[in-house]
C-alpha cells in the first residue's frame, strides 16, 4: 500500500506534517472524532494550524496556542475549557506515546472511543487505513 512519497501536507501552510505528534488529524481521531473509515480521506494539518484545537494542549513541551476570536478559550465557559483541556491534552499525550508502542492503528484511540466503537456492531470490514507517512517518526531525516 504505498501511497505518494512525499506524505501528507497541511491544507493550512501548505508543508509537510512529519510526525504523528504534529498530526491535527491523528490528535482528532485519537479523541474520536474522525472514524476510521475517513481517516485515510481526510485533510490533514499540523496542530500548530489549528490553534481551536491546539489551544486545549495544556503540556510541558508544546508551545502554547491561541485561537483568536469567537474560538478562543478566553470568550468560553471556563468549565467546558477545563473539560476540553483535559481530554484534548489527554489525547495529545497519547498521540506522542503511539510511535513507540507499535499498536495498530484501530487502537490508537483513547480506550472509551474504542470501547464506543467496538459497541453491538463491530466494523470489522473497514479498510486499515495507512500511517501517517508511511514511515516512523523516528527515522525522519536530519534536523
Ligand atoms: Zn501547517
């Protein structure tokens, strides 16, 4: 299943999104909300392009976001933006731990989307859909 070598590029900026961690895609589908059956369809962006999401990644490491506008957090419900905040940087997290646990892609999601999923009526039919890039993050080029 070899699709185009250059992988997939943000609709926002337009350059590459090289690793899963960057993934605004991936992130959304860990979190449920892109099915697996669209998940190969589907634009792909980096986090950082979309600051409505990312903004909600509250961790060490990922440099801070800010929607501007109706989106911001700031014009919200302190209480659905504590809420978000923990279940998007939940998501996140879990979106740096994918690369080295070597699961498959069914089993990206938090375990309750899975659990949701996985309910009376199980997609067993459903094509895999291919990792972003179709390489490990670990082996990408220089820096
Ligand atoms: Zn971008």
């Amino acid at each position: 299943m070899a699709l185009c070598e250059e992988g997939y590029l943000c609709d926002v900026c337009g350059l590459e999104v090289e690793t899963i961690d960057e993934s605004d895609l991936y992130l959304r589908y860990v979190l449920g909300e892109v099915d697996p059956e669209t998940l190969h369809v589907s634009r792909e962006r980096h986090l950082r392009c979309n600051p409505g999401l990312a903004q909600f990644i509250v961790a060490e490491d990922f440099a801070a976001a800010e929607a501007e506008g109706f989106f911001s957090k700031a014009g919200l419900d302190p209480e659905f933006v504590a809420e978000e905040e923990a279940r998007v940087t939940r998501g996140y997290l879990r979106l740096r731990e994918l690369p080295g646990l070597g699961l498959p892609l069914t089993e990206y999601p938090l375990p309750e989307v899975r659990a949701r999923w996985q309910g009376p009526v199980a997609p067993s039919t459903a094509v895999e859909p291919t990792p972003i890039g179709g390489r490990s993050p670990l082996s990408r080029p220089g820096l």
